[in-house]
C-alpha cells in the first residue's frame, strides 16, 4: 500500500471500542507462530477488550496514541510512565526517568507506509516532553519485522524477559534507547 497521510493524536474514551477492534486484529501478528490459538483469544478478551481499553484511557499513568488515515484508526501506542514494574526489567533498563512504549500495533494494510514512524515519532515526543531519559520496550523474540523496526528508530537489545500469554510462556527481548 502506498503511504497516505496519518495524524498522530492522543486517544480519548470515545475510541474504546475501535482501539480494542484493532488491538484484536494486530495482536495476533506479534505472536510467535507456535503460539496456541485459544492462548491468543484468552489474551485478546482479557487484555484487549473495549473494556480494558476504557480502563487504560482513564489511567493516568497510561497515555494512548492513535494514528489516523483516512479518517480510520489504523495503529495504536499505548506509553506507560512511572518506570518498569517488574524487578526483571527494571534491573536491565538504564535510563531513568523512562517511558515504556507497552503496545505498538499497526493494521497489516498499512505496515511499511510511515504509520508506525509517525507513531513512534509522536511516542518519543512525549517521552521527551515528559522528561525522559530514554525509552523501553518489549518484543518477542520471534517477531523479527517489530525488532528491525525498533533497531531503525534508535533501540537496542540490552536484556530478556518471559511474558505469559494465555497458559503459553513467551520470550521478549528488551529494548531500550537512551536520549
Ligand atoms: C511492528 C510494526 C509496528 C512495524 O511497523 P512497519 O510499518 O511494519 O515497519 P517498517 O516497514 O517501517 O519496518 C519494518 C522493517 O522490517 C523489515 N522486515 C519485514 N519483514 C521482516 C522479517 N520477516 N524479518 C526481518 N525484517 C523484516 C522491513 O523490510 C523493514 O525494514 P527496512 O525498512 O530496512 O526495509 C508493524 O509491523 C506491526 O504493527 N506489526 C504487527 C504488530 C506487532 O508486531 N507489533 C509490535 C509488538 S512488540
């Protein structure tokens, strides 16, 4: 697909619903393929559910971007402020204070036309703005197109964690970028 204009802005209560239709149909593309689907769908209805999702837009901590094309929401950002909560991770990222890029996630019609620039761009504004000293993410370690994304835009691997998706433990690389 060619690249069509996108406008990053923050996402409100209203955007619920759509947020949660999107984060159900990229979250799958972020799993490993040896991934169980009932695993996935358990995910998707406990994490991703428009509920959730009016949870995470009403949490302070949490801010959520949206990338707007065509008048349609075709990727998502969800940043979390406050610094890693997990011992693990919190061991292994440097910078402080720090800005956790939690979700990145872009309609697959729409996957190398600059949405995902444009919203990592905006995610690391607000970093900035914020203060920051840096950013953080996690990826699994089979997700080889999101790895090559985050190392073009300034990332590096510095550590690993598991993450538990359904009854399925997953490997994440961390990622990190220092300002
Ligand atoms: C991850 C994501 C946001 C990146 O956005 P994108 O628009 O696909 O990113 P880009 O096209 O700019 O960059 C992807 C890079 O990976 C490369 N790539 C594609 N498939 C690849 C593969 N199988 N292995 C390695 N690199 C791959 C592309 O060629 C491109 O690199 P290049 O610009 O040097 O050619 C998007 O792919 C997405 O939403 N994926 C599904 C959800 C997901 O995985 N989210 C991340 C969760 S941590």
């Amino acid at each position: 697909m060619s690249a069509i204009p996108v406008t990053v802005d923050r996402a409100g209560l209203w955007d619920a619903e759509t947020l949660s239709d999107v984060a159900a149909a990229t979250f799958p593309l972020a799993c490993p393929p040896d991934l169980a689907s009932e695993d996935i769908e358990t995910y998707i209805d406990e994490v991703l559910s428009d509920e959730r999702f009016g949870d995470y837009l009403n949490d302070p901590d949490r801010t959520v971007l949206k990338a707007v094309a065509d008048a349609q929401i075709v990727g998502y950002a969800m940043l979390v402020a406050g610094g890693p909560r997990d011992p693990v991770v919190a061991r292994v990222i440097e910078p402080r204070p720090v800005l956790e890029i939690s979700k990145m996630y872009v309609l697959p019609g729409h996957h190398g036309t600059g949405v995902s620039t444009a919203l990592m761009a905006a995610a690391l504004d607000h970093a900035h703005s914020d203060g920051c000293a840096g950013a953080w993410l996690a990826v699994n370690q089979q997700n080889a197109r999101a790895q090559r994304f985050y190392t073009k835009l300034g990332f590096r691997t510095v550590g690993t964690r598991t993450l538990t998706v359904g009854s399925t433990v997953c490997d994440d690389y961390l990622m990190q970028q220092a300002f």
